[in-house]
C-alpha cells in the first residue's frame, strides 16, 4: 500500500471530524446560553382537593383517588379486537373506542376515573396499548343535600358552581406552594367548614320537597339564618340535583334560587314600610284606616283581597292589607321609604360568600313614578333576593341591628389548623331597638291571628308575615295569574334563635303564602328549634339536655350528647330507651366527647347507641 496514499487519508478524515466536532461544540455553546430554550420546571404535585365539611365536621365533598385508562394506538396491534373488548367492559360504544384507536398519535383517553372494579375487569383483558394514570374523583357523599351551595368540579377537577366555583385556587391549593416532608413542592389545599348545620339543610329540604308535591310548584327555597351572628344554617332549593352527576341536569335545577333569582316580595315588605313610618311618621301608628276593599291611586285602584273595615295600623299589618298601607305611607317623602330600604340592604348585595349573587332592583327615586311609593310599600316595582329578605328581617329580630350573612365557618388546612375563622360582620344599627320591637308584635298578631294563622307552631311561638305577589310576564309586559307565595319570620318570637325565608315559586294552586309557605315555616321550626337546644313555649328549659325526649318525641334525631356527665346522659339513654326501644352502651368516664349516631342523626327503632366518655 502506498504509506503516503494512506497518511493522507487519515489527515483528511481527522480534518472532517475536527471540522465537524467544531461546529458541533460551537452550537452546543449556543443552544446552552440561548435565551430562547426554555426547560419546562418541575410542577409542583397535586394531592387533590380539600374537603368541604359543615359545621360539625361531617363530610360533605372529598377527592378519591381513582385510575384513568388511556391508550398508546402505536401499540395496538388489533385495534377492532381491542375496541370489541373494551367495549364489552367499559359500555363505551364500539365505534368511538376504534375512532380513537385509529388515531395517529401516542396518547388518547378511553374513560377517566374508572370505579375499581371496571379497572380490574380492564386489566384482565390484558390488551397491550393500554395504561392508567391515578387521578382524583369529586365525591358528594350526601348526594343532592346542599347541592345548590356545594356546587361541583368538572373532569379535570376544577370548580364549575357554587363554593367549588368560588374557592377553587383555594380547595386546589393553587393559591399556595408548599414543600412537603420528603423535600417535593406540592400545591397546599385546604378544607373548608361552612356555617351549614347538615341536619337542618336536610330538614329544610325534606319539608320543602313536601310542599312543593302539594302545591305543584315549579321551584322552592328555604334559607335559615342563626340571629345574632349571620350564620346561614341550610339553604335549601326545589328541584335539586346530584353534584356527583351534574351533567345529567338542566341549568334550572343547578342554579341557587336564594341568591341568583330575585322576585317581588309582596306583602311581606310592609314590614319595612312600618318600619319607615315608625322612623319618620310615628303618628302614623296612632290613626285609624278604613279599607272597603280597594283604594285609588293617581286614577289607578289598588285592591284588596277582602273589605276590611277599620283598622288600627296593627290591623293593617295583621290582615295584610293594601289599602291601610297606601294610606298610611301618604305622608311619607318617597327619599324617606328610599332610605330606610337601603338601609336594610334593599338593592345591594349582602356578599355573601356564594357566587352569582344579585342585588335585585330598587330604583333610585329619580326614576320612581307617582305610584312607585304606593307600589313598592306592598312590595311591587321591587325584586329581593331570598337572602337579602332573611339577613333583613334579621335585623328585626336582632332589636334593630343587619348583620351581614356568612356562609363559612372557617378556612382549615388538612391537619385542622385554622387558617381564617367566622367572625359577625355587623352593618350596624338600621332602626331603634323600640321600633324593632314594634315591628315584631306586628309580626307575631300575623301569626296568632292574622294571615300568617297557619304558621303557627304547637310548640313555640312564631313572629312573621306572609307575601303572596303576582308575576310579571316581561314578553307579555303585563302581570299574569301566577304567584310567588312566600313566608318570612322568626323563631321564638322572644329571643330568636333562628330567621326564616320560605319562597313557593309558582304553585299550581295558586294558593297564598299564608296557605303554602307559613305551614312550611311552622314544620321545619318544629323540628330544628328542639335540635337547637331552645325550650318551648310550654316551658321546657331551652337545652338539648333537659329537652332530649321533645327532641325525640318531635323529630326523632339524636340529640348532641357531648359534655355530659354520665348521670346526665343516663337519663337521656333511658328516655330513647322507653321511646325507641334502643340498647347503649357508654364506655369510659367523665364526660362525652364522642357518639355514635352523632347529633341529628335519625333514631333508628331498636337500634344501638354507642357513646365514649373521658
């Protein structure tokens, strides 16, 4: 071989691979100090979302781990044999499984968040191509109990409605990152406690699923309100739905009536058009009203379910009738019954912590009519909303003072820390204690002897009023034969403990709100005031302890135990005994600290009642 042939050859090729690792390292330089390569950072992880729980701690939403099934095409060596298969397993047609399957890419769903079962039965069929991924299912362990407030997550775990909606980088943990014990970033999630006491939400609803089968009405909603602090108690609405299979309803029944929809409220805002007159027309109280049946205003009659007669101004209120009111607000300045509506939160949001609130319609006075000051003082050229209406006549109830409602009790991380908690947000004083008190013998002569007689509790003595308003047609541009019954008031009408907003929303019957709401008022008091604690007007001390067989005997729940000594709980034990037939046991001493069933819970006839002491 010709040796300087062959020395060539090699400087040449030494040439070409230095001129090539030359380039090479050069844009290896390049590409490392680019500005224009970006190396994605580690996501933090996701451990789900946190719980919702009410007030007592009960579990109301949660996140379960669950396996996803997705597919590799490249891999599927059979996809018609594959998608027969998984068709048979999974009930997904045939046809959309092969669709994807047919595909040209590396990953393609088949069916997120299988139940453990399907799972199984998916691996089993061992199909090369196919794999899980581990992924987090919203669950509703209560179903469609507060689902209206709850609202639901979508597929990817992000809130759609009510708190999941409105707290989601909250309930996610995208509002914080935290390193977590083996040195990962994790999103910090955190749990919220409502205000809603799980028991009531269910007496609520259960009561108005009664009345809305009895009436035939389109839509209900029921809001409890704690006075004193705001605390909303239970919100519930008619129709409802399961937040576990949201898509399978309809934007009607998801939707939350009590702070979305506002409606005229009828004759229930005379309240507040005696509370106008006791501010700046207190002499008002002290004349007489002839009512025969109708009143004219500016060329237009008003009218009156029946011809009254003469009536004192509590009367007026006690039979509800237009006429007395009318007249009685003729001295009124329309700024003045302007003023006292703002001040009761007329025309605003309350804020609370829902989505989606509303303010209703209060006009200004520049736009008010000649009639509107007659027309609004029986609740007319006037919308509320149901939780404006209960956090207003809360204020009746507190002896003058609006608080503002809340809804959340306290923002928690996992291991119970408290984060934020619940405090009253007062407005402040929006009519003297005195008038407040006057305002509240109105209400209760409505219950005792007036339009609202069918409210009346056998065991406590309620304060409200009733309001029946017609609906306007808005495509129509006139008012039709359709009503919106309601019932407003609280319990006992001496120191309440409760504030109560009824709306029967288009019954079939047409009845009043004195027919359909106030008995619906009078059952759920009856069953939560005993829960509550509060004695009854046939003199019962007002605690769970010393009023546990009402509580049974009433409502048939498990009264709350905890605290209790164990002569003092031997006593309750015995009196379920006599009356439901239950065996106890009590293991430990000192006081409770723990039961089973918890309180509110329903007694079960014969059953067994397990409590813990320390």
């Amino acid at each position: 071989m010709n040796k300087t042939l062959f020395r060539r050859r090699i400087y040449v090729t030494g040439l070409i691979f230095s001129v090539i690792m030359f380039f090479f390292t050069l844009r290896l330089f390049d590409l490392h100090f680019s500005d224009k390569i970006k190396l994605p950072e580690t996501r933090p992880l996701d451990t789900g979302r946190g719980i919702i729980t009410d007030r007592g701690g009960y579990i109301l939403a949660m996140s379960i781990e669950q396996e996803s099934l997705y597919a590799n095409p490249e891999e599927i060596d059979d996809p018609d044999s594959a998608a027969v298969q998984l068709s048979q397993v999974t009930g997904i047609p045939v046809s959309a499984i092969k669709e994807k399957l047919l595909k040209k890419t590396k990953f393609v769903w088949i069916r997120r968040k299988l139940d453990d079962s399907m799972a199984e039965s998916v691996r089993s069929l061992k199909l090369k191509g196919l794999h899980f991924l581990r992924e987090y299912r919203r669950v509703y362990p209560y179903r469609e109990l507060a689902a209206n407030v709850l609202g639901f997550v979508g597929m990817d775990n992000k809130g759609l409605e009510g708190m999941e909606y409105r707290y989601n980088n909250l309930l996610s943990g995208r509002d914080e990152v935290v390193t977590d014990d083996i040195s990962r970033k994790v999103y910090s999630k955190k749990n919220l406690r409502l205000t809603i006491d799980r028991y009531i939400q269910h007496v609520a609803e259960h009561e108005l699923d009664s009345a809305m089968k009895t009436h035939g009405a389109t839509q209900g909603a029921v809001i409890i309100m704690e006075v004193g602090t705001g605390r909303i108690l239970a919100v519930a609405k008619r129709p409802g739905y399961d937040p576990n299979w949201y898509f399978r309803y309809d934007g009607r029944r998801i939707s939350n009536f009590s702070i979305v929809d506002a409606f005229e409220p009828g004759s229930t805002l005379k309240l507040f058009s005696m509370a106008s007159l006791l501010e700046y027309r207190p002499d008002a109280l002290g004349r007489s009203y002839y009512c025969d049946g109708k009143v004219e205003v500016n060329g237009v009659v008003i009218k009156c379910l029946h011809k009254h007669g003469t009536l004192d101004i509590f009367g007026v209120i006690r039979e509800s009738c237009n006429s007395g009111v009318i007249q009685s607000v003729k001295s009124l300045e329309k700024d003045e019954m302007y003023s006292t509506l703002k001040k009761f939160g007329f025309g605003e949001i309350t804020g609370i912590e829902l989505p989606g609130e509303t303010g209703g319609i209060l006009r200004p006075v520049s736009k008010w009519s000649g009639l509107s000051k007659y027309s609004i003082s029986i609740g007319h050229e006037i919308s509320v909303t149901s939780v404006q209406m209960a956090a207003a006549v809360g204020a009746i109830a507190n002896g003058g003072v609006y608080v503002y409602p809340s809804i959340i009790e306290s923002v928690e991380r996992p291991d119970g820390t408290v984060i934020k908690g619940f405090y009253p947000r007062i407005k402040g004083r929006v009519m003297k204690y005195e008038h407040a008190r006057t305002v509240t013998q109105m209400m209760r002569d409505v219950v005792k002897s007036g339009t609202g007689r069918r409210g009346e509790s056998v065991y406590y003595e309620i304060a409200g009023k009733t309001g029946t308003s017609q609906k306007f047609i808005m495509a129509e541009g006139a008012y039709s034969d359709r009503n919106v019954s309601s019932f407003v008031g609280f319990a006992p009408w001496i120191n309440p403990r409760i504030c109560m907003v009824v709306v029967i929303d288009d019954p079939e019957d047409r009845v009043t709100g004195g027919a359909s709401a106030a008995p619906l008022f009078a059952r759920i008091t009856d069953r939560v005031l005993p829960y509550m604690g509060a004695g009854s007007r046939s003199g019962h001390a007002g605690t769970v302890k010393s009023t546990s067989r009402l509580v049974y005997r009433s409502s048939g729940v498990m009264p709350d135990l905890r605290g209790m000594t164990v002569g003092q709980v031997s006593i309750v034990l015995r009196a379920l005994e006599d009356t439901a037939g239950v065996k106890y046991y009590i293991k430990g001493s000192g006081r409770v600290y723990g039961q089973r069933p918890g309180p509110g819970s329903v007694v079960t006839k014969n059953g067994t009642i397990l409590v813990y002491m320390r």
